[in-house]
C-alpha cells in the first residue's frame, strides 16, 4: 500500500487578505439575511391583518363606526347608498390600460353616513376618446350605490396642486382627497372608496367602461422575502467556504 505523501497533507492557514475580506463582508451578508427575514414576518403579519379586514369581516353599509376610524374602515369592503356628484368629478391623468391612453375618474359621493358629507370615490377608468360622452351618460344617471374597498390615504400631500385642466375639470396625479377636500365642502380628507372587486387576474374586458378594481396593497409578497433571505444566507455560507478552501494550503507552502 502506498504511503501518502506527508507533503501533499494540507494545514489550516488563513491568509491575511482573505480573511480580512471576509471579515469585513461576512456581517454585512448576514444583516442583510436577517433584515429580509424580518421583513417576511413584517410582510406575512401584513397580509394577515388584510385577510382579516377585507376577506373576513363582512362588508360595511354605514361609515358610523366606534373609536378609532382608522382601525374600523381601512381595507374594509363597503357597498354604500348616497349618490355621486358628477358635477365635481376630478380626472386622474397617465393611467394607460389596454395600450389606450385614458383618465380614471374619481368623483365625491353623497352619504348620509359618518363625520363628513362627502367621501371620494375612485369611479374606474375610461379611454381618453370616451371620456367626455361617459361622463355626459353618468351625470345623466347618478349612481345612487357604491361598492368597493375602504382605504385611508392620509398620509398624502395635502399642499398638492392639480396638474391639469380638461375643460370644467382638474386633473390630478393622484386620488388624494385631502388635497381635493379644499375646493370641495364637505369631502372626507381621509377616506377613499375603490370600487369594484379586488383584482383577480381574470380576463377583463377592454371594451366595458369603466374599467374597474383593485390591487391587493402588501407588495412584495412574504415569499419574494424568503428568497431574498435565501440568497443573502447563501452567499455568505458561499463566502465562508472560500476563505477555508483558501486557507487549507500544503503543508510545503510557505506562509503568504
């Protein structure tokens, strides 16, 4: 039997470059992990509160609630009786659907519910070319019902100015209800009613106006996190692999 070579026998001796890169890259790479990982049950708890407002509790038909406004109403489906202002209704701008250029249009809606006359609604979309003849149908016949999904956006601008004009109406970037609250009385400057149903993925039909629904809010989902998490662990087990397999060297190699 032959006898291995004492020279080809390998010591642990870490060189001095490599152990400082590692060193120094090591705890950034598992910060990075554990900040991921933290976001997962950040992002998990999240989705779960959803699920518990939207899909759980049964929808609203007043905007009368107890204690905290905020708590009681954000994300909770609503399907409330009153009747829309078309008169005041606002375009948003640089909304594309369908290759078309269009405006979504959102409008105050009278209710007989809650501290304020008025709460906005964000009605749908409409393709440009359409818009003028829609909005002539829907001031023709008010809709007296709404029903959608309650969210609070007052964490918006309220100093933001329209961008703007098409005619008798503002133009805006944005549904942000505090800011139109101060050219129309008696609008709730918190609430946003979006009506229709939340997105399913479902073929939607571009030639049925207005284009209608919404976006499940928690983005990215928990999982995109774990895989995140996943990668920064990754590398830094990958890292840690590399400084060994640089600093196992033959025992006839002279320190370096």
């Amino acid at each position: 039997m032959r006898k291995s070579d004492p020279g080809d026998r390998r010591r642990f001796s870490p060189r001095l470059v490599p152990t400082l890169a590692m060193v120094a890259m090591l705890p950034l790479l598992l910060y990075l992990g554990t900040w991921q990982a933290r976001r997962y049950l950040d992002s998990a708890a999240r989705v779960q509160a959803y699920h518990r407002q939207h899909d759980e509790l049964p929808p609203l038909q007043s905007l009368d609630v107890q204690g905290d406004r905020n708590a009681a109403l954000h994300f909770r489906r609503v399907t409330l009786a009153g009747k829309v202002d078309v008169a005041q209704a606002q375009l948003l701008t640089a909304r594309y659907k369908f290759g078309q250029r269009g405006y979504s249009v959102v409008a105050p809606f009278e209710v007989a519910s809650g501290p304020h006359a008025k709460v906005l609604v964000l009605l749908g979309w409409v393709p440009e070319a359409h818009i003028d003849d829609w909005l002539g149908q829907l001031a023709a016949d008010p809709p007296r019902q709404v029903r959608g999904r309650a969210q609070f956006v007052n964490m918006l601008n309220s100093q933001e100015t329209q961008v703007n004009q098409r005619g008798q109406r503002a133009v805006w970037m944005f549904p942000n209800p505090r800011a139109m609250a101060a050219r129309i009385a008696g609008l709730d400057p918190d609430l946003l009613i979006e009506s229709g149903d939340q997105s399913s993925g479902a073929f939607m039909d571009p030639t049925k106006w207005p284009v209608q629904g919404y976006e499940f809010p928690v983005r990215p989902l928990p999982i995109k996190h774990v895989e995140y998490s996943a990668t920064w662990y990754g590398l830094a087990a990958t890292l840690v692999g590399v400084w060994i397999a640089l600093s196992l060297r033959r025992r006839d190699q002279g320190a370096g």
